[in-house]
C-alpha cells in the first residue's frame, strides 16, 4: 500500500488589541438670572384743618346795644311803641272822665295813677344763653392707598454641554500567518 503525500497547513490567527477609553460629557448649566424689583406701598394721608367760627355779635349786643345803627333802630323801634301806648292811655283816661257818672270815675282816681314815668325804651338786646354762636366744620381726612407691585424678571441660561472624546487604539499584535509545509519527497524512488 502505498501513502498519499500529506501536505501540512499551519495557520496562525491574527490577534488584535484594541484599548477604548469611552468618551466624557461634561454638563454644566449656571443659575437663572432673576431680577426682582418691588415699588413699595404707599400711603397718603391728607387731614384738613377744623374751621372754627365764634359768633358773638349777639352777646356783644346784649351787653353794649351792639352797633349804633342798631341801637338807633331799637329806639325808634321803642319809641314808637310807647307813643303808641302812651295815645292808647289817653283814649282810654278820656274815656273813663266821660263816664263820670259812675263811682269811682273821678278826675282825681284817673290822674292819679298816671304820674310815674315811662322808661326809656331798651338800648340792648335781651340777654341769652343762644347769644354765642360757635360752629365747627371738620372735613374727613382722605386717605389714599396704593399696592405694592413686584415685578420679577428670570432669563433662563442654557446649558453648557462639552464632549471630550475617548481613545481608541487598534494594533495588532500578532499577525495571522499560513505555513504550508510540503510533504517530502523521497528522492530514492
């Protein structure tokens, strides 16, 4: 029996190394910027001031007879009250001296009561409690009130987003190789 010559392929695989370092993302976002402004309240109080009025012409009337022409108006006023009264008592005394007839009705009884004097008519108004007249006005205070406005302004910062990429290192380290070794040949045949 004879052999068959037998061929030998060696084979030798490739090896390849690789190192990745993976890639960093760096995320920073700053703080919103806000900006507040508030106007405070405000209160506004206006007052206004009490009117006060004394009225004493009337008392001072009461005491002096107040101005002259008043005085002269209340005299005249009183004198012709009294020449009034005093033709009343005469009409009345001629009356009585007419009817003499009756008891009682004698020239002396009719005379005789008339010798006091009349007064002098009055130069003053009559005296009162109601102669002061005071008035006070008082107006309400006016009040004003406003709110307080607050007014807030935000902007909004966008994030900040950096990569920085990783490594990526490929080399081989042992390169694939085919050995074919031929079968040997035996010279002797």
């Amino acid at each position: 029996m004879k052999l068959l010559p037998v061929i030998q392929i060696q084979t030798t695989p490739a090896i390849l190394h690789i190192d990745a370092d993976p890639g960093q993302y760096s995320i920073r976002q700053p703080k919103a910027d806000v900006q507040m402004h508030t106007r405070p309240a405000k209160l506004t109080i206006e007052s206004h001031p009490i009117s006060f009025q004394v009225d004493q012409s009337k008392a001072f009337s009461a005491y002096t007879g107040g101005g002259m022409l008043e005085m002269n108006h209340r005299i005249y006023s009183g004198m012709e009250k009294i020449f009034l009264e005093n033709i009343a008592e005469r009409v009345k005394q001629g009356n009585e001296l007419a009817a003499i007839h009756k008891p009682g009705n004698t020239i002396a009884n009719i005379v005789g009561t008339n010798w006091q004097s009349k007064p002098f008519p009055e130069t003053r108004t009559p005296a009162s409690s109601d102669n002061v007249d005071i008035r006070i006005n008082t107006r309400p205070p006016e009040i004003r009130f406003e709110s307080a406005v607050s007014e807030m302004n935000v902007t909004v910062n966008k994030p900040e987003i950096e990569y920085q990429r990783g490594k990526l290192d490929m080399y081989v380290t042992q390169y694939a190789a085919v050995q074919i070794t031929p079968p040997a040949i035996d010279l002797g045949v």
